[in-house]
C-alpha cells in the first residue's frame, strides 16, 4: 500500500521551535555540500543535511541519541530538485529528526528561480511606438540546461499577466464555431496587427470549460476573421462532443479573447515571453522599480516528496515552524487508528489540527461535525464550503450523470463563485474535494474561468478512476481499504443507479482481522454480488485472510464468491458483467504491485481490466 505525499508549494516559511537534541547539522545559503556541517562550516543544501543525519542514525553515532536537529540559516535556499525524504530517513520517538530555523532566521525553501539583468527600452516594431521606452527586456533564465519557459510571472510578489487582448476577465463574443472546417469565426475589428503573430493563443470561454487553443492562421475576410488552430488542440476542440461553444444561444454566443503575442504588449503589468530565444519583455505597473524588482519564474513546484509504505512509513521527521499559505480541512473519521499509527482518536485529531495552527488561511468543510474542534482558538482566517450548511462557497443542483462518456457529476456553485462546475470524478465525495480546491484556488488569486475548465480535466489515479472498455457496463478502481471508506464508496456509486453493483475486493495481511469482518459485513450489506479475492496477503496465507472476510459476508444475505487469484477475480468480474452494471475493484487504487512474503510482483489493474475483454 504505497503512499506517496508530495508538497505542492511555491514557497515554504520556516519559523523557530526550541527542542533540546543532540546532534546539530548547519545549512547555509553560503555553504558547501563538501564542508563538515557544522556552524562554522554548513552544508549548502538541506539534501546533504538529510543524508548526514542518515548515516549518523545508521552508523548509530552518538549525535543521534536525543534527536537530530537541521538548522537553516537565514536566506533563500533554490531548490534544483525534490528533497526526497525517505523510511530511511525516519528517526524515532526519542531521537526525532528535526528540520527548523536558527535563532532570528526566516530561511525560504523556494522552487523558483529569479530574471535578472533587465534593461529599458525597447526597439521592437511589434510594440507600439509611443510604448518601446516603457518596455524592460531581460534573457530568460536557465534551469539545468533549458532555458526557462514559462506561463506565469510573480514581481514583487505580485502575478503578472501574459499579454492579453482585453483586460484580465473580460471577453468578446464570437461570431462562428464550425467543427466541419475546424475553425472559429470572429470581428475583423478584434484583429488589428495579429495576423503575423508568431506564439498567438486564443481562450474560448464554452460553457463550463475554458479551452486554450495555439493559433495557426488567420484568414481575414471583409468583416470577418476565420481562425485555424494548431494539432493536437484543433482536433480536441473540434472533435470533442461536449462540451462545445454556444452559438446562437438564449444569452448569445460564446466569447473569446486573444493572448499571448508582443503585439498585445499594451498594459502595465503585462508580459510575454518570446520563444525559442526566451526572452521575457514586460512593462511595469507604476509603483514598480524594475532595477531592484525581484522577478520570479516557478521552475520547481515539488518542493518536497515524503515517500513511505504502510509497512515502511517516514516516521518522526518535524519540519518544525513550516507555514502553509492555506491549510484544507476535509473530513475526519475513525481511521488510521491502531498500531503503527496513531494511539487514539483524539491524538488523531489533534495531529490533523496542527496543519491549521501553521496555515495563514484555513478551508475548512462546513457539513463536517468535526470543523469546530480543528476551528477553535485558530488565529488565522476561516473560511468554508460545503453542500448542506450555510458557507462562503456552497454547491447546489447537484446531478450525478451516467452515460455513454462515463461517470459525470455537475453543479452550481453559490457564494463567491457562482459557476457551473463539471467533474469527470463521480460522487459526492469529490464535490467536496473539488470546492475545497477552489475555494483555495480562488484564494490564491486563480480566476473562477481557469478553475472551472481546469476541475473539468481532473482525475485521480486509484480513487474512484474509470477504466473504460464498454459503453454497456462501468468499472472503476479505488483505493477503499477500510469498511468506513468501503462504504462511502457504495454509497456514492449507488448514485449512478446502476442495474447491479458488482465488488471485488481483499484485505491486507498482517492486518486487524476486525477490519476483515468489518469489510466483509459492509460488502455483503451493500453490494448486490461481492467477489472476494487476494490484495496484499504479505506473510499470511490468503486463504485464512479470505476466512476471515467471510465471516463478515454470512451475517448479511449478500452474495458472494470467492476467487483467491485477484487476476483471475478481475477477468471473472468481466466476463459475468451485465449491461447496466457498475464493477468496483477495491483495495489497491494507485498500487502497481501485490505484496507476497517480503517480495513486491508487479501488479497493473487497469491492465487486467482492459486484457479482459
């Protein structure tokens, strides 16, 4: 059951905590990685740091009896990659590993990397006459060998926007959307010096989603401009069944605007960055001063990877006064509770609430029983989503569509955003998600038009993830290993009315065999025919694993089979589907691979499912 956590910050702030330890390593934004680590001579980068602190803990040296403490000096530490942190890495309860900053310190772990030598002037003929003395210029920056590309700017903190036909959210309509030509039509007038533009894009606003179209030609005919795009996008836009442009709409017809050339270069706070030379041309906003401006481009958004197993977890590392620009509270359940995790409910949760105490904003689920505990005596600001109470962003209509494009649920969002939302995830759970992340976004300054088409392409592999090989049947993978996610997941699937829910799951060995009879009992309650089979059985026999389940099965009247090779369960479950039917294959979600005995085999469900048929 491979668990991967990867930290999606542009920026991380570290704070200071008094904790006594006994080894102490330094890292210094003026170090070396080949110095000694100590305060008169630290490492250059918290990588090196990690893996000294490893070798001290394996070679058991006495600096790692009472924890290990990685102190940051103060500066900007770029990151040229992930700091992996691995169960190797782990410390324990008595001699953790601490990561924190030096007295007085706000060091800033940063995957961005800085434009600099920007010059005034400009003498380009794609730019206004009375504008080319506003423009600064600069080369784009290099990240390991490439040269930097980028869709997004930040000076002085500040997001710039790429250049643009109209000001930031306003659009024009257009006149013609023609799938048959591949082409959209639009007023000449709109066009004026762009036919010639060289990296032209065009935003079409279509209903719930945004498309972003490279433009390849345009045919300017009298009043009117017919507009090619490049592949693959011409063929997505055009092809695609849903959802397309309205023309001719009770509201008229879909809008559009233009972005992306030197010749729309016309408004402080605009750039745009030319290719294949790189070269980044902006004009500044008037409280702006380029020569001592700091000019960001994000090269690096993984700043962090914790990557761990059930069976071999990270354990006992604390990134110690880490601020997070907004913490997300989505639920809390009776989970993750037992040896090897936490000892009870309550440190669970108070664990959980620590995230919120380091957040300078907090989302929080407002329908969730729980949201007062993790709100209470928190400094920062709170806001809330939900579907049920009354909240800053709230989904209403809510529909759960089954069709010959898979499993679909759309909505409308109240509050500050009021939008029509599309997500290819099914079920109610990931309405919840899905608010949460825009909630956030929305926070964060991204515009409800890029939220919306960009909810509208999510998935996520192994949780409720649709592998289609029939337009008569449905099947999809989740990693519901545990009977209080088992039966969210039944749950959310009976939405979607289908004519038999068909589930097939197994337990992990060296496991609680209470969660087997738990798991079994939910299955045969509310599944209509439940195959049971091997997950990851490790050093117990999956026979007396699938004993166990059973158990469960016989208090309800479910039926059920049992097919102890999971390969053969899957290709079962295929070969028996009805039209109508929904299968559900439980258990592993994101796993690639069985455990047996100490040896990890290769395992590819989505696989098995598509050489089924």
């Amino acid at each position: 059951m491979k668990k991967t956590i990867v930290v999606l910050l542009f920026m991380a702030s570290l704070g200071l905590f008094s904790v006594l330890v006994a080894g102490e390593v330094y890292v210094s934004p003026h170090g070396s990685d080949r110095n000694a680590g100590t305060k008169e001579a630290p490492y250059l980068t918290l990588n090196r740091a990690i893996k000294q602190a490893r070798e001290w803990r394996r070679l058991n040296r006495p600096e790692a009896a009472g924890g290990i403490c990685i102190c940051l000096e103060d500066g900007v530490y770029a990151q040229s990659a992930p700091l992996f942190i691995r169960p190797e890495d782990s410390g324990t309860p008595d001699s953790p590993t601490l990561i924190r900053a030096v007295e007085n310190a706000h060091p800033v772990i940063s995957g961005g990397v800085a434009v600099t030598g920007w010059k005034k002037g400009c003498d380009d003929p794609r730019i206004a006459k009375e504008l080319r003395s506003k423009i600064w210029v600069a080369k784009a920056p290099s990240f390991g060998n490439r040269i930097v590309e980028t869709r997004q700017m930040w000076v002085d903190g500040n997001k710039a926007q790429r250049a643009a036909q109209f000001p930031d959210g306003v659009m024009e309509r257009m006149i013609d959307f023609n799938p048959e030509e591949q082409t959209i039509t639009i007023p000449a007038s709109q066009i004026g010096n762009l036919p010639n533009a060289r990296q032209l894009e065009m935003i079409v606003h279509q209903r719930w989603a945004i498309a972003i179209l490279r433009v390849k030609s345009i045919d300017v005919r009298g009043e009117q401009a017919v507009i090619r795009f490049h592949e693959p996008e011409s063929h997505l836009e055009f092809a695609h069944p849903w959802p397309q442009p309205i023309i001719g709409g009770e509201k008229g017809n879909s809008s559009f605007c233009l972005t992306n050339a030197l010749e729309l270069l016309d408004q402080p706070g605009e750039w745009f960055q030319e290719y294949p030379s790189g070269t980044i041309y902006y004009y500044p906003r008037s409280e702006e001063d380029m020569e001592t401006a700091e000019v960001i481009v994000p090269a690096l958004e993984t700043l962090m990877i914790v990557d761990g197993t059930l069976e071999r977890p990270v354990r006992h590392i604390q990134v110690e006064g880490i601020t997070f620009a907004i913490g997300i509270y989505t639920n809390l359940s009776m989970d993750h509770i037992g040896p090897g995790e936490h000892r009870s409910f309550r440190e669970y949760a108070c664990c959980k609430k620590r995230l919120f105490e380091r957040s300078r904003m907090i989302c929080i689920n407002a329908d969730d029983k729980y949201h007062g505990f993790m709100t209470a005596n928190l400094e920062a600001p709170v806001y809330t989503y939900g579907i049920e109470q009354p909240c800053d962003v709230k989904a209403e209509h809510i529909v759960y569509e089954r069709s010959s494009r898979g499993l679909n649920v759309t909505y409308q969002t109240t509050g500050w955003i009021k939008d029509e939302i599309v997500l290819k995830m099914p079920g109610t759970a990931n309405v919840y998600n899905s608010l949460a992340a825009m909630e956030a976004a929305y926070l964060l300054g991204i515009s409800p038009e890029t939220i919306r088409k960009t909810l509208r392409n999510v998935s996520v592999k192994g949780r409720i993830e649709e592998v289609r090989i029939s337009d008569k049947f449905d099947v999809v993978i989740d990693y519901a290993h545990n009977a209080a996610s088992l039966e969210s997941l039944i749950k959310t699937l009976r939405q979607y009315q289908p004519k038999r829910l068909v589930l097939l799951f197994g337990c992990g060995g060296n496991r609680s065999p209470l969660r087997r009879f738990q798991m079994g009992e939910t299955a045969g309650r509310l599944s209509d025919v439940t195959i049971l089979t091997s997950d990851n059985p490790r050093y117990e026999k999956p026979e007396a694993i699938l004993s166990d389940i059973e158990q469960g099965m016989k208090r309800t009247k479910g039926k059920y089979k049992i097919i102890p090779d999971r390969r053969e369960a899957i290709s079962y479950a295929i070969s028996k589907a009805q039209e109508g039917d929904l299968i559900v294959v439980a258990g592993k979600g994101h796993e690639e691979y069985q455990e047996i005995e100490g040896h990890f085999y290769p395992m590819n469900e989505r696989e098995m499912i598509e050489n089924s048929i």
